[in-house]
C-alpha cells in the first residue's frame, strides 16, 4: 500500500491517541472528555480550533494559498454507544456501561493523524476543515450541526466521511455511486384495550391478540406493498405487556424501526403502517396510537466526489482493492445530512475481521490499529489530489 511515509512514522502516536479515546467512550452529546481531547491534540499542532456546534462538535481549518481557493470537508464522529465493554483490554472503557463499539475511536485519530501531516508539510493549496461531528448514532449530530450553520460559517465544495468496515479484508476501501446506506425511521405504537382475568377472555379487548395481529400485517407492507425491485425493511424490536400469568393487561407498547432508499417508499411505509394500525384498531375494538418519526435521510452519494474518493483510495491501496460498486446496505448514517446540503462521499474502509470480535455494536468489538496509518493516508492523498499544490 502506499501509506504516506510520514504517516506511517506516526502509528505508534495515532494508536496512543485511539486507545486514550477508547477508554473515555461518551454517548451523543456527552462527549465532554472526549471533545477537549481531540481539541488539545489539534492545538498541539498549531491549528485554531471552532467548538460548540451541536454542544460538543470541534472544527479545525487548515488553509493554504488565497482565501478564494476551493474548500472540501473532513468528518469523523466521535460518540459511543450504551454498552458494556467484554473485551478485557488495558484500555477498556473506564466508564461503566459506555463503550467505542463501532470504531468512531479509530476514526478520530485517523482524522487527526492527517490533520498533523497536512499541517506539518505544504502539499496543498486550498482550504480544509476537519470536522469532529457528536451524535451519529441514533441521535442526529449531523443534522444538528447543519441547522446550527456548520456549511455556512465553514462553506464546502464537498465533503467526506471514512468509517471502519471490519468484515472487509484489512485495508481495503469500498463504496458506491448513489444511494449506499437506507433512510432510518422510528416507531412507537400503543394498543390500549381493556384488560382482566385471562381465565374469562370474553370480557376483555385483548391488546397481546391484537399485537400479535399487527406485528404479522406489518411485515405485509413489505412483502405486498414494496416494489420487489425496490427495498424497505420493517422490524419491530421491543413489545411490552403484561405483569402476570393471569391477567390480560390493559395496554401493550410496540416499538421499532423501518428502513428505506427512497422517499416513495418510505412515504408508502408510513401511510400503510397508519392504515393498518387502524384497521386492527376497528377489528379488534381496541385503540391503536402509531407515532412516526423519520430520523435520518438515506446517504447518497454523488457521483464526481464519488470518483474522487475512487481514485484517492486507489493510490494508497492498489486498484485491485478498492470496491468502488458495493450493494447499498439498510444500515443509517447521519452523514447523510452533510450529503442533503453539499456533495460528497462516504467511503469504507476493510478493518479485516470477520469474527465475532469484528462485528460492530458488540461488547468484544475493537478497532483494528493497523489500519489507523491506511486510514489517515487516504485522508491525506484525498486532500492532495483535490486541492493540488
């Protein structure tokens, strides 16, 4: 691989700086300790910083040549997820119940690796910022950032996000044209009936029948209504009920997600999901209340940024490994508002383990260090190519 001598000369530093952020894991919107970290690294290189978007967002420019040159976008995100560490590490999160199970560890110190070898050497010309995003997972950190005026007070020609695929051989990139993750959407639905003795079913409107019912006709959606050469995903996740053997309670909660790639079909979605909800609510007598919320948009990426990604992973890594049309996956990412308000691309990156300590949001998930220097070296042949000198 072509990895950037000197970012190769700093692994040893980029794995300091991933372990010390794997042992502080904060969810969205905490990541306090985790937010003066990367602040202290960046002013260690000399960098002004901006902090507050989104509460504990950090931006950083790097610019070189006129103020009228072109600007691009870097982002990392920097939160952790509600579980619990299995992994018995020396640098196991010291906060009980947080852990960095999706690698967003990994993508800070990639980040900040070629932060320190673009502003350490004058290979480009143009403006950069380094954008350290809170909040992926579940929360939406990057629409936050967005509407508190992230493109407006540092505007992008394009913008780029680089996320660990750890199922992928070890270095590799992947990514495609157009839409590559789905839309993520979040439902809670309670069924208010009226509960009694389970001996004397007669005398009651049963919520548990009639959930049962739904959570079967929701899957219909999907088998009935979507395009077959389309996609969607419903799945309910959590179903709550009842206190004992004997009882049929009064009110049962549904709650779920749905996952789409394009907006007919998640309009589609929505409007059966409320027509069904409805339907059962008037066969089995019983109130039927859904609460939609559409969270995040599908990530699509562009096709000119996405050539340019090709092309930068392509010099570090080798033609040969570089997938450049992967399958779209029903996974989200909040990325996707960076991609609603400019173009850009959201690449992969092969952390090559495809075991059970490999999988992400899992307690015995770790970041794969070798691939911190292949990382950081895309970011930097990225910004080389687009802005040359």
């Amino acid at each position: 691989m072509a990895v950037h001598n000197k970012i190769g000369a700093m692994t040893q530093e980029m794995t300091k700086w991933r372990h010390a952020l794997h042992a502080c894991p904060e969810t969205a919107f905490q990541e306090k300790e985790t937010s003066d970290y990367v602040a202290e690294i960046l002013l260690s290189f000399g960098l002004d910083i901006y902090r507050g978007l989104a509460g504990t967002g950090i931006v950083s420019t790097i610019q070189r040549g006129t103020g009228g040159s072109p600007a691009i976008g870097l982002r990392s995100d920097m939160d952790a997820l509600d579980i619990t560490e299995a992994t018995g590490l020396p640098y196991a999160s010291r906060n009980e119940g947080k852990m960095h199970a999706c690698g967003h560890d990994g993508h800070m110190s990639m980040l900040l690796g070629a932060a320190k070898y673009l502003a350490a050497n004058d290979t480009f010309r143009g403006t950069v910022h380094f954008i350290f995003q809170p909040a992926e997972e579940n929360e939406g950190g990057g629409g936050k950032m967005v509407r508190e005026g992230l493109f407006d007070r540092f505007p992008v020609r394009s913008v780029f996000a680089l996320h660990n695929f750890p199922v992928l051989p070890e270095g590799v990139f992947a990514i495609c044209k157009g839409p590559m993750m789905a839309a993520y959407d979040v439902f809670d639905i309670e069924i208010r009936g009226k509960g009694g003795h389970a001996a004397t079913p007669q005398n009651v409107k049963d919520p548990v029948l009639a959930s049962a019912y739904l959570v079967n006709l929701l899957q219909s959606i999907v088998s009935r209504d979507v395009n077959p050469a389309q996609a969607a995903v419903i799945s309910v996740t959590e179903i709550h009920g009842g206190t004992s053997y004997n009882i049929i309670p009064d009110t049962v909660r549904l709650r779920g997600t749905t996952r789409h790639f394009l907006p007919a079909v998640q309009d589609m979605v929505e409007t059966r999901m409320r027509e069904i909800c409805a339907g059962v609510s008037a066969s089995f007598g019983v109130a039927v209340d859904i609460s939609y919320e559409r969270r995040y948009p599908p990530l699509v990426n562009t096709d000119r940024e996405t050539d340019e990604a090709i092309r930068a992973a392509t010099m570090v890594a080798g033609q040969d490994r570089v997938f450049a049309d992967i399958t779209p996956v029903m996974t989200s990412e909040d990325f996707a508002f960076f991609l609603k308000e400019r173009p850009g691309a959201y690449m992969g990156i092969g952390g090559g383990n495809p075991k059970e300590t490999g999988r992400l949001h899992q307690s015995l998930y770790d970041f794969n260090d070798r691939i911190l220097p292949v990382g950081a070296s895309y970011w930097a042949t990225l910004v080389e190519t687009l802005l040359p000198k």
